[in-house]
C-alpha cells in the first residue's frame, strides 16, 4: 500500500546569489492562487515586462514576497 505524508506548507530552500535561503509561506494550495491574482493585478496595471518571464523577472525579485504571509529566511 502506497502512503504519502501530508502536505507541507511551502516550505522549500532556493538559492538567491549563491546562498541558501527558505521561502516561508501559507500552504501551496493557498499561496498559488494568491500569487496569480497579484499577477494578473500588476499585469493589468501594465507593470510587467512583455515576453516569457518567470513572475521574478517580470515583477521584481520581490514578487514572491508580496503575497500575504510570505517571507524569506537567510539559511547562511
């Protein structure tokens, strides 16, 4: 029989110039939702580069972070 432990709120390591840092958030079933609706909010507001782009690199390094109850936690 297959078993999978519950779900984790977002809880993952990134690399941010070479370091190790957290991204410390609501759960994935929340956040994801959250952060498409800022997006589309900035899009419409015309504050985005045009082209393919990842959400950092067409709304600031910061975007991540501008979802409620989000932050980042240095690992170093």
């Amino acid at each position: 029989m297959l078993t999978t432990a519950p779900a984790p709120s977002l809880k993952s390591l990134a690399f941010m110039g070479g370091r190790r840092a957290r991204i410390d958030t609501v759960n994935g079933y929340s956040y994801t939702p959250l952060a498409a609706v800022e997006a589309l909010r900035l899009a419409a507001a015309g504050q985005f580069t045009p082209g393919f782009q990842t959400p950092a690199t067409a709304f600031g390094s910061g975007f991540a972070v501008s979802i409620a109850d989000t932050h980042i936690i240095d690992m170093a």
